[in-house]
C-alpha cells in the first residue's frame, strides 16, 4: 500500500488568488445584474488581464457565468453553496443585542436589508422605564433611519442611489435629496456608523452599523433612544455598538 504525502501548504501565491477570486465574487455579489470584465477590474483594483484569467477560472467551477451582453455574473454554483449554509442570524446575534441592551440600558434591534426595505428581525428591550420598542417584521424605510443609512453605505453607489430614488418616489426626494445623502453616506463609512436624529420618528433618534452574513445579506444593528436623552447617552451607545458590531461580524462570518 502506497502511503500518501502530506498536503503541501499554500503558496504566497496561491494564497492572493483566492484573495482575488474571493474579491472578484464579492463584487459581482453587489451588482446582481452582471458587471463587464473592465467593471470588475475597477471594482476590485486589479488588471483587466488578471480578472479575465481568475474568471475564466471560476467559470470552469461554474462559480461565475457570462451573460449574453458579454457581462458576468453569479454562477448557480455559488447558490448551491448557499443553499447548503443553514444559519439563523437572528439566533446568533441575539446574545450580542443582549449584551448591547444590558450595557446601554436601551433597546437593541436587529434588522436586515430586503428589497426595498429594512425588516426588523429581532429586539431585546431596555431596562429604561422610557424606552423605545418595535415589532419583529416591522418595516422600516432606508433613508430616515440609522439602521437603514447603515445598510445602503455598504453598496454600490449606483445601487444605493437606485434604492434612495425609488423610495422617495411617492414622497420627493430627487437629486438634491440624493447629494445630501449622498454624502452622509460617505460619512457612514468612513465612522462606520450611521444617525438618524428626528428623521423617522419625533422624539426618537438611533444610531446603527450594518455588516454582511455568510449568504452576503446585509445586517444591521441599531440603538433607539428617546432624544431627550440622546446627547447624554450618544458617546456611550457609539462605545458598546461598535464592540456588538464586531463581535456580530465575527459569528456570521461575513464582512
């Protein structure tokens, strides 16, 4: 019986490919409808020549597909991958918003991004006599509120302008609504938190951060809190949810 050598370890090289096609996939996971190699290059940072070798690649593992327009998009590999991945966000991360809502004293959600929407998907209250409180399926616009705004600065700007657009269709909103939040965005992402003041609800303001599961589904973790309270309790709130945060990305595995 012949014995079998022991696996050799990855290469450097071997390693930055994955690291590449892992970033090639990532992108076309944001842009459902395909991307063009040049758009892929761009998105990722990397030579037109090297996209076109990792996807040919992923092709062939039927990971990726081309379209008929020459674009690329996700294979039906990668949703029987998905498939096969039975994990309970909610379940996960609740003892996160436990702990959240024990060191704040306030409400801690959780939602995530569905469509056009932000769904509410769990809640541990507040042990605050005045306290904010929703229910689990609630639905919750984009852009008027912390956990929403946290979502849309993880796309595309083009995808999170098309949501934006289509939100405010029946209510206004247009270019101007869009450059403000526009930049308000970029601020999210580069604090990694959103706010909303007022804008939803009178009397409630929130802050909030999103994250990505395993399947790429963007979460959301927010803090309602009554406003007359708020600017007391904000520098606390930002501490304990980005620490909640961190630890919900590391159980779900996302990014």
């Amino acid at each position: 019986m012949t014995e079998s050598k022991p696996d050799k370890p990855l290469s450097r090289n071997g390693i930055q490919v994955i690291q590449r096609a892992s970033a090639v996939l990532r992108a076309l996971r944001d842009d459902p409808g395909g991307l063009s190699l040049g758009q892929i290059a761009e998105r990722v940072g990397l030579a037109r020549s090297t996209v076109q070798r990792i996807v040919a690649a992923l092709q062939e593992e039927r990971l990726v597909i081309a379209l008929n327009n020459g674009g690329i998009r996700l294979g039906p590999e990668v949703s029987s991958l998905a498939a096969a991945v039975t994990f309970n966000v909610a379940e996960a991360c609740r003892p996160c918003l436990g702990d959240l809502a024990e060191a704040t004293g306030e409400t801690a959600d959780l939602s995530v991004l569905r469509g056009e929407r932000m769904i509410f998907l769990d809640q541990v209250p507040g042990t605050h006599r005045l306290r904010t409180v929703s229910a689990v399926g609630d639905v919750f616009p984009l852009t008027s509120t912390a956990n929403g705004k946290a979502a849309l600065a993880q796309l595309p700007e083009d995808r999170a302008r098309a949501l934006a657009m289509a939100e405010w269709s029946s209510v206004g909103g247009g270019e101007s609504g869009w450059e403000r939040l526009k930049a308000e965005l970029e601020e999210v992402r580069a604090r990694g938190l959103a706010y909303d003041m007022d804008e939803h609800t009178d009397g409630i303001s929130a802050v909030g951060g999103a994250f990505r599961d395993l399947n790429g589904e963007i979460h959301a973790i927010s803090v309602p809190v009554p406003t007359s309270r708020f600017a007391q309790a904000r520098s606390m709130v930002e501490v304990e949810l980005k620490q909640a945060l961190a630890r919900a990305q590391k159980i779900v595995g996302g990014r």
